[in-house]
C-alpha cells in the first residue's frame, strides 16, 4: 500500500508579499522599491535591506528577470517530505540586471547537470505548485 505524497508547501502571502505572489501567478517577476532609498528588493522584506528603513512603503514593479548567477547549492536532502519528489536541485543566488546588488535565491530548473558556472546568464521562469501558484524561478540562458 502506497501512501499519498505529501503535497509541496506552497506560499502564504501576507500583506507585505501579497503584491510579489499575485505577479508571479501571472508569471511576472516583480521587485520591491522602498521609497526612502529607491533601491530594489527581492522578496520584500519588512526593513529595507538596503537603506534599514522601517516603513520603507515599498511600491512593486515589473522587472527583466534577467539576471546573473552568483554562486548555487545543490539539495540533496529533502528537508521536507514535500519536497522528496524533487531532488536533487539547484538553489541559485541570482542578481538581477536593474541593480547591482539585487539578488534573489530561486530554483534553477534546468537541474544539478547543467553546466553551472559564476556568471553565467539565467532569466526568470516560473514553476506551477498549486492550482493559481506560481513560484518564480530560474533557467540558464541559452546561448550565453
Ligand atoms: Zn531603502
């Protein structure tokens, strides 16, 4: 006897992120601008990580998704059982083209064999984990 696998947890927006989750299930990529500092961030954070602003008023725009890698882990070990399915796969540290310094972690789908290096260029792509949610993530340029 088979039991049911558990599911994989998906978001729960809160009225900080709500913004950020709603563009994505549009397979947008919006970033954070706090308003004290200009600076982008991603995801939203309740102080800017950037200026340290408490009420930073964050407004969301769309962004190119187009970014660099910075550096990845591979995960092996599933951590939760809704995520046994999956690995391994890659955890990439990713900053976006609008702003030195904007990174973002995401999972890079073209998975552990790909021809992973500093650098290298990736762009937004979006995995479907529940009926209306979508978690942004990553896959290598091709090309590049
Ligand atoms: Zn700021």
């Amino acid at each position: 006897m088979t039991r049911p696998r558990p599911p994989r947890p998906v978001p729960v927006p809160d009225g900080l992120s709500a913004p950020y989750w709603e563009a994505a299930a549009r397979e947008v990529l919006v970033a954070a601008r706090c308003s004290r500092c200009s600076a982008l961030s991603v995801p939203p954070d309740p102080v800017c990580p950037h200026c340290r602003s408490t009420d930073p008023a964050f407004t969301f725009e769309p962004v190119s998704g187009r970014g660099v890698l910075r550096s990845w882990t591979i995960v092996r070990q599933p951590f939760l059982p809704g995520f046994k399915a999956d690995v391994p796969f890659v955890l990439a540290d990713v900053e976006l083209a609008e702003q030195a310094g904007a990174r973002m972690i995401g999972r890079l789908l073209d998975g552990p064999d790909a021809p992973l290096r500093q650098g290298a260029a990736v762009r937004a792509a979006f995995e479907d984990v529940a009926p209306g949610v979508r978690v942004p993530a990553f896959v290598l340029e091709t090309g590049a």
